[in-house]
C-alpha cells in the first residue's frame, strides 16, 4: 500500500471531516457532542495555517485516508515554542502504518520551525493513541481527572509530551 504525505488542501475537507465526525459519534478521543459541518472544520484548519503552522493529509489511492496538525498550545506569549497536535486515521485504515508516518512528519516540522515542545491531549480510555505516541518518543506527563463528560461518563484527560531536539531555547 502506497501512502503519500502531502499538506492539506481544502478538496480535502470533506474526507477530513468524515474522519472527525466518525470519531465524535463513536469514541471519546474528542471530546465535543455535535459533529461539525465540512465550513467549521475547514475554519478549525485554516486557523492553524493561517498562522503558519502545518496541516498534513495522508493519502491511499487519492483518497485522504489520515491527516494531522499542530497549532499553539495557549495564548499567552511564553508558550510560543509549545504547540498541541492531533493525528486522526480513517478507521478502515487504521494499525497500517498511516499513523506511523503523520507523526513524524509533523515533529519533523516543528523542529524546522524550530520549536520547543509538542503535547498531545488524549482521553485516557484511548490506550491504543497513548502506546502510539509513546512509540515515537512521547511520555505521558500529566492526567487530569475527570475534565470531559461524554457518554454519561466522567473523562480523564492524559497530556503526552515530547521535548524537541532543538538548539532553541
Ligand atoms: C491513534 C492513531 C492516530 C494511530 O494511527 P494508525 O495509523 O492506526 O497507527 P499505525 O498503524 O501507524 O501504528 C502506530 C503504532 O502504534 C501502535 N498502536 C496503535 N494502536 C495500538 C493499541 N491499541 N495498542 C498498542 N499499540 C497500538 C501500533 O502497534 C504501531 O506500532 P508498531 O509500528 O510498532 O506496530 C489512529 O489509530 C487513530 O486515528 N485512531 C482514532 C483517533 C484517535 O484516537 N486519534 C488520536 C487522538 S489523540
């Protein structure tokens, strides 16, 4: 299976949005209720690119089975050097090795951006995300218990953490 990374146009939107809204209905690695129409996750994105950080799409077939991002952690002006990043997969596509290459590519970009730090926000019941960022060098460093409510249940958020090997800072 050929997989190509390439950054993300908005013909992509709507394999993108599928992508989000499957999870939003059946798991809790996001934790909002509704899902979203293809204009506010297309704004979601252009958010992130608008202020120069990647969105990355991977493709099988010309088909947009993945993609991943990262974009400022919180506002204020210490943080610049700390961003957050989320990588989703088709389901269908899913343990093939899509993951294993979105990942590295979007650390590769932050250290050409010259950036500090990345963290990932998982829920706590996706064990699978966690043991996948830990692969690529990620350490678990907090959880915050019981910080979402979805499925009439109490969810703990896990940050996961990679210090980026840079001469910055
Ligand atoms: C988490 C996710 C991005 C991983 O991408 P993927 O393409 O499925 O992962 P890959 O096939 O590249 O595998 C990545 C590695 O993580 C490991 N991994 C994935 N799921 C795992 C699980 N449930 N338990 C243990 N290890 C797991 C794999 O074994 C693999 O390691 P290996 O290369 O040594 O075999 C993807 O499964 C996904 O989108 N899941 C649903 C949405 C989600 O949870 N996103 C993350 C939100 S924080």
């Amino acid at each position: 299976m050929e997989i190509t990374i390439r950054n993300f146009e908005e013909k992509d939107i709507s394999s993108i949005t599928e992508i989000i809204n499957h999870n939003i209905l059946h798991s809790t690695s996001l934790y909002d209720y509704n899902i979203r129409t293809e204009k506010q996750q297309l704004d979601l994105l252009k958010e992130k690119t608008e202020k120069g950080f990647p969105v990355i799409v991977a493709e099988v077939n010309n088909m947009v089975v993945g993609f991943g991002y990262y974009g400022g952690f919180r506002s204020r002006e210490a943080y610049q050097y700390t961003v957050e990043h989320s990588v989703y997969v088709n389901k269908d596509y899913t343990n093939k090795g899509i993951g294993n290459l979105l990942l590295p590519e979007l650390i590769k970009r932050a250290k050409k951006q010259n950036l500090h730090t990345m963290i990932g926000v998982i829920d706590s019941e996706n064990v699978g995300s966690i043991k996948f960022h830990e692969k690529h060098g990620f350490k678990v460093v907090a959880t915050i218990p019981e910080t979402g409510f979805k499925f009439n249940r109490w969810l703990n958020s896990v940050f996961v953490q990679l210090i980026l090997d840079t001469e910055n800072k």
